[in-house]
C-alpha cells in the first residue's frame, strides 16, 4: 500500500540562502502551535524498567538454576570443595555474577526482540564468563571439574535462550497491543516521512511509536506543515494526525519533550554535514539518532559497515543461488524429509483412510507446478477437493468475473495471479479439515526427497501463473519452491498477490539456515493456532 501524498505548504521565498525559510504569520503560528502539541514522554518509561528488571531476574534464575543442576550432575552429592582449595559454592557464585554482570549488553532496550542481536550478545557473553575462568583456573591453579563445567555451560546458554525467547514473544504481544512502544520523531522529505511513519504503525514490533514529524522538503524555499495522512492497517482504529514540528525546532522539542528517538528519513538539506549537526545537537537528550536506509527487504546478515576515513561505506552480501550452502539445504531437507515422514506415518495412513472413505476418490491429487529456474513437475498433496475440481474451475472463474461486472464483492481472496475462495464449492468435507490443519500438504514430503521442492521456499506456482509473471516476480523461481515459507507464516491465505510476492522475494535473497529452522518453527505454531488456512 503506497502512503498516501502530502502536499507542502507554500510560504514566501527565501531572502538570502543562509536565512531560515520565510513564512507567513499564519503558517509560522500554526507551525509553532503544532510544534508545542507534540505528546510529552516520561523521562524513563516504566515499562523500559520492568522488562530490564524482569530479564535480569530471568537470567540469574536461569544462570543459578544451570549451576547447581550442573553440581548436583557431577558430584550428586553436598560436597563443596574443589580439592580443598576453593569451595564450589563461592566458585558458583562467582561464576554466577560474571555471567549476570557480562550479559548486561543484551538487555539494552534497542536489542530486546529484534533480529538476532539479543541472541548473538547472550552467546558472546557466555564464552567472554567461561574464558575469562579458563584464565582464571590455569592462573591460580583451581582444579574446577571438567564435567561440572561441560553441563554448566550448554545449559545455562539453553535456558537463557528460553527466557529471552520467552519476553520477546510477550514484549511482541505488548507491542501489538499498543503498549511498551518508543516515542519518536520521523524528520525528511514529505513521501519518504509518510513511507516510514506507515511502516512503524503497521509493524509494531519495530518498537517505535511516531508522536511527531518533522518535514524538510524544500527546506531552503519553503516549510511544509501539517498532519501527515497516514493508511489504517486493518483490525486497528484510524490513527490521529501527527503534529509537525519545524526543523529549526526539531531539537529544542525533543529535548523538552523527552522524546527518545528522531529517525531521519531520507536526505536533510544541507546532506551530512547537516546531519552531523543535528547528532551533535541531540547528545544532551538523550535521543536515539536513527537513520533509515534505501535499502529495502534486505536481511540485516548481509550488511556490513565499513567505515573509510569517516566515510561510512555499507556493504551488501549479493543473494547466491548454488553452492556450498545450498548443498547444506539440500542435505538438510532430505534429513528433515525422511525424520517427518517416520514420525508422521500414523497421520499419513489415517488421512489417506479418511479421504478414501469420504467419497471413494483417488487420496493423492497430483498436479503440474513449476519449479526452480522453471522446471515443470509432478507436485502431490492429499485430495481435498471433488475429483472433477479442474473442470469446475473454469466455471467458477466465470462466475467471479461476472459478479465484479455486476458490482458485487469479489469472491476471489488471491488476487491478482491466483484464483483462491474461502468457501469454495468444491472442497469435500474431509477436504475442509485436513486444509484447515495442513494436512493436505504432507505428501508433499515425497517431492522434497525427490529433489523437486525444499522444506522452506516460495509457494510452489502453477504453469498458467508463471505466464503472468512480471518483471522482478520471475525471480521466486530462482531457488526450489517450499513446503512451507514465510507465505505460509505470515497469513498465508489472507496475504493479498503482492504482500505474498514480497515475502517469496525476501526469502530468495535472504536465504539462510536459520531463516529456515525459524520457519519451520512458525510452521507448527501456525498449524497448531490454524492460522490464515481454508
């Protein structure tokens, strides 16, 4: 959805080039009012407080928690000593305290439930407490248990993991509700400003809660003003007009107002130098200075920073389509594959009694989908549909068109290339089950053994889609289509062609291990929750 324009308001030209812009009493009283009605923040938010109080509390009961049952593993018994010249008790203390006071960088609020950092900091701290006592142990010579150690260290990383796994879940949860969100200021052109503003009300979990804008266009000629329109996501109520804060004010505001963050879209007038400037003028308030990229769907692992003599330069990882990390997938989806399928015979067999006895009909439909760098292929699913579906669809398509020519609400839900219906006529009653758990796509298992599909992938198309592919959709065809993706977790059947598109393409050029062992994760929870599935 493309943010709707904002129109500048015209005021006098400038008088000289140094001088701030002119405008009219009336535009520069508006402004300034606008500017004094920007939302006062509390200097430090109680929920910043309690979720860096709860996970510190977290943390030690798990890191106490990984010490004793590691003692109680090793020894099984009460016995402190560790050859009598240290007692494992204040051994375990220590230990204990190094940990909790090195995991302190992973509970900074601008980590906590984004990306990976929060994780990657937890296991940075776990081997910085376990070397330093290497160190420690070979220094003053203490005969510290090799097994104590060996059980101490993987739990304790698994437990923290759990925790922060856990308040990132409930922090989300918070957030989609409107709460334990960051005020902030977003300052730039009036389109990029509109983009981004879109952006943080629509995906909460960013953490940041737009409370003003700050719009530079034309900044040397004229000084835009006025809220910004912003789209309203579905399920949530029409937001209010943003406050516009002039840019000669942007700074006395945040520092009057508390505000702890100005996130800079776009260019500033006056390019970095300008920007340099305002960082220096925001050091005294405590604000975040954010900058946002024109890199778009790019996943933070393939971008690096490389400074050159103060000239940040950033690097982007190209997207690779073969080589050593696709032999690791392929390895990986055999594995997984052949794993699923042992523990998943009993559902197999029972599905396959279910759709037989329901109407006599073959159990496995088969069907012609497109593959990588289109290959065609034999895909197989559990029949959820009357035999003759294939014939009736023409007729259904028919039906559509002429109820959109009569003005009615369209009952395709896939939009665009794909022909989808909620209450489709030809799905069997055993069919609307196994649908709504999934079930249906199971034998799909078989065509990743095959070679055909991966476990993880973009949505395996039909022939007559591809011929209606355009311009950049060709590349989901660059890697296997999946058996599940980031489509499929992400709302799967609500998701219109353009929000599935988008995901298939990220996950093309984002592809990693772990990226996949995260979507099957979601896979299950989504099953489990029945989500987005008819």
């Amino acid at each position: 959805m493309s943010p709707a324009p904002i129109a500048a308001t015209t005021t006098a030209p400038r008088a000289t080039t140094t001088a701030h812009p002119a405008t009219s009493p009336a535009t520069s009283a508006g402004a300034h009012a606008e500017a004094a009605a920007v939302e006062w923040q509390p200097r430090a938010p109680a929920w910043r407080r309690r979720l860096v109080a709860s996970q510190l509390l977290t943390d030690a009961a798990a890191i106490t928690s990984s010490l004793v049952i590691a003692y109680l593993a090793r020894f099984g018994g009460t016995t402190w000593e560790v050859r009598e010249t240290v007692s494992y008790g204040w051994a375990g203390a220590a230990i204990g305290l190094a940990w909790l006071l090195a995991l302190g960088r992973s509970r900074e609020v601008r980590v906590v439930g984004v990306g990976l950092t929060e994780y990657q900091r937890v296991l940075g701290a776990t081997m910085l407490t376990f070397g330093g006592l290497a160190i420690v142990a070979f220094l003053g010579r203490l005969e510290i248990a090799r097994g104590y150690l060996a059980v101490a260290l993987p739990l304790g990383v698994v437990l923290l993991l759990l925790g922060r796994w856990a308040w990132r879940g409930a922090l989300r949860r918070m957030r989609r509700a409107g709460r334990c969100l960051t005020g902030a200021v977003v300052a730039g052109p009036a389109a990029d400003v509109a983009r981004v503003v879109e952006q943080l009300r629509t995906n909460l979990r960013a953490g940041y809660r737009p409370i003003a804008v700050c719009r530079t266009d034309g900044l040397r000629e004229t000084l835009a003003s006025g809220p910004v329109p912003v789209a309203r996501r579905p399920g949530v109520p029409e937001p209010g007009p943003l406050p516009s804060v002039p840019f000669e004010e942007l700074v006395d505001v945040t520092r009057r107002t508390r505000t702890r963050a100005v996130i800079v879209a776009g260019e500033l007038p006056g390019g970095p130098a300008r920007l340099r400037d305002l960082g220096w003028s925001l050091e005294d308030a405590r604000a975040e200075l954010i900058l946002v990229s024109q890199l778009t769907d790019v996943a933070a692992p393939r971008v690096h920073l490389r400074p050159l003599d103060g000239l940040p330069m950033v690097q982007v990882d190209l997207a690779r389509h073969s080589g050593v990390n696709h032999v690791v997938k392929r390895v990986f989806d055999v594995v997984g594959a052949l794993v699923a399928q042992v523990l998943l015979a009993p559902v197999f067999v029972a599905v396959a009694l279910a759709v037989k006895l329901d109407d006599g009909g073959p159990v496995i439909f088969r069907q012609e989908r497109v593959c990588q760098r289109g290959g065609r292929f034999t895909m197989y699913k559990f029949r959820s549909m009357v035999v003759d579906a294939e014939e009736r669809r023409a007729g259904l398509e028919d039906g559509v068109e002429r109820g959109v020519e009569r003005g009615l609400e369209p009952a395709n839900e896939g939009g665009g290339v794909l022909f989808k219906l909620r209450a489709d006529p030809r799905t069997t009653r055993v069919g609307r089950l196994i649908r709504r758990l999934s079930l249906d796509e199971l034998p799909q298992l078989w065509n990743v053994l095959r070679g055909d599909m991966s476990l993880v992938g973009p949505r395996p198309p039909l022939p007559r889609e591809v011929e209606r592919y355009e311009g950049h959709t060709t590349r989901r065809l660059l890697i296997k289509p999946g058996v599940t993706g980031l489509w499929q977790v992400s709302g799967r059947s609500r998701l219109t062609w353009e929000e599935s598109v988008r995901l298939d393409l990220y996950y093309v050029e984002n592809w990693s291990l772990g990226l996949d062992l995260l979507v099957l994760l979601r896979t299950v929870r989504a099953v489990v929750a029945r989500d987005g599935a008819y």
